[in-house]
C-alpha cells in the first residue's frame, strides 16, 4: 500500500496485545467521531488508559471534562509553546491552568515545553517563560509534566536544569537521539515514543529506543496525527497503539508481552493513574 493511497480511512484493528497498555499521548477532542466509540475499539485491542491533552485553554477545560465523563481517560493541561509563543501565555491564563492542574482527573500538565520549527526567534522568548510557568505549575500541584520538544532539545534540557524538574517528567513524541535519551533516562525522565519510530528514516529514533531503559519508556499516538506504519497519512486512534509497541519490541529485542507490562508499570508510575 503506498504512503497516500486510501486518505482519510480509518486503518483496520491490528491483533490485540494481550497485555494491555496505555496511550500515554492523544486529542480525542480533535479526532472526530464520537469519544465513546474511540474508547471501545481502544479497549478492543488492549489499549485501557488514554491520556487526552490540553492545547490551550478551551481543549485544556475538555479534556478535563472528558476526563471526568470517561473513566479510561485522564486529562493533562497547559498552553502549547506555539500558542504561547503567539502571546496566550497571559497571567489569566496560566492562572487557569494552574487551577484545572488542581483537579483529581488531571494527572499532567502538558502538552508544554518548546518549539523552535513552528516559533521563530521573536516567539522564543514567550515561550521560554510559558514553558517555566508550566514547570512550576507541575511542581506546585505534584503533577506529572508532559513536554513537547520539536527542535529546541538543548534548550529543553537547560530550562529544566535550570528550573528544576518535577518529580515525573514525559517526552511527548520522544524526537532525540540514543545520547539525548541516556541523558533523560540519567535525570529519571520518561520517553514517549509514537509512529514516527516506525517511520523507514528514522534510526537514529530507532536507535534511542533501543538504549531507553524499559522502567522509562512510554507509548503514545499523539492522535490524530503520527499514524505508524503501514497506515502512515491515515487517520490515528488510540486503536493504532500496538503497531507502534510490536515496532518498539523488534527494535529492542523485547518480548511483546514484556514489554506491555513495561509499559503499563511505567504509565501507572508517570501520571499516577
């Protein structure tokens, strides 16, 4: 099946895992269709915990909402480092932020951190203090910190450093290198790998996978986006999960049963489900 062909459908279910694991990363408000039923073809294949992401403050009040609604889901919420980086990042805003961090459903605050593809220099700086807040945030209410990092790896890594890290710390869509990952997996942070690790290009990815300690390794579609192969360009769900976890137990040289029971262990310990 080439890259393009058949846009737009949903893949089919891959063989259920017979552990079952969590998506530990996705935008079930912006998937389309109706959550319930996202839930279920989920739960069908082995998928029984779904982490649904705040972007900005809208998407951070519904994902708490259907945290609260859904008893597989938990919320996280922040303001992006894009949005925060087009000035979203205002005190009312954060403020509101640290409030819904505050409620028992939340168990992160993410998606946060910083973003130097999308944000240009005049950005930067905003997102930098937005990224802070947010760690502070963490800290202040014993949350789970979920970052994105997209072409900033060293910045990150200094922000923290120099802030402090929370206690749990995620790599959403984990994009560095092996050398970057021994240097989260030294600091006690979680790394989150989606579809792009399935992605022909990408070894280097691979190859971090392959050095990440099993107690902090975590999986993730970021969904609707990153759909792993054989489906890439079509639609992702949480559903799609086990053909990124069989990627990462070739890549690893894991049992796939041993590797799920990774998995869950760690998404239990990060977000304190």
């Amino acid at each position: 099946m080439s890259r393009g062909s058949r846009e737009g459908e949903a893949p089919p279910a891959p063989e259920p895992l017979a552990v079952a694991v969590a998506d530990s990363h996705c935008h079930l408000d912006i998937m389309g269709g109706d959550v319930p039923g996202q839930l279920a073809a989920a739960r069908a294949v082995g998928i029984d915990t779904v982490v649904q992401i705040g972007i900005d403050l809208p998407s951070s009040r519904l994902s708490a909402e259907l945290a609260a609604a859904h008893e597989p889901v938990w919320a996280a919420v922040a303001l992006h480092p894009n949005e925060a980086g087009r000035g979203a990042a205002t005190a009312d805003a954060l403020a509101e932020i640290a409030s819904l961090a505050r409620l028992p459903q939340v168990k992160a605050v993410g998606e946060t951190g910083l973003d130097h593809f999308r944000t240009g220099p005049d950005g930067q700086g905003a997102q930098e203090a937005s990224f802070r807040a947010h760690i502070q945030i963490a800290k202040d209410t014993g949350k789970a910190l979920v970052i994105h990092d997209r072409d900033a790896h060293d910045d990150v890594l200094r922000v923290l450093a120099e802030e402090g890290a929370p206690d749990r710390v995620v790599f959403h869509c984990y994009s560095g290198d092996a050398a970057m990952a021994r240097v989260c997996a030294d600091a006690g942070y979680y790394l989150s790998f989606a579809g792009p690790v399935t992605f022909k290009p990408n070894d280097e990815l691979r190859a971090a996978a392959a050095v990440c300690p099993a107690d902090r390794l975590l999986v993730e579609t970021d969904a609707p986006f990153l759909t792993p192969m054989p489906f890439r360009g079509r639609p992702n769900a949480p559903y799609l999960i086990p053909l990124t976890v069989r990627a990462l137990a070739a890549t690893r040289g894991d049992d796939v049963d041993e590797l799920c029971h990774a998995i869950a262990a760690n998404g239990r310990r990060a977000f304190d489900f």
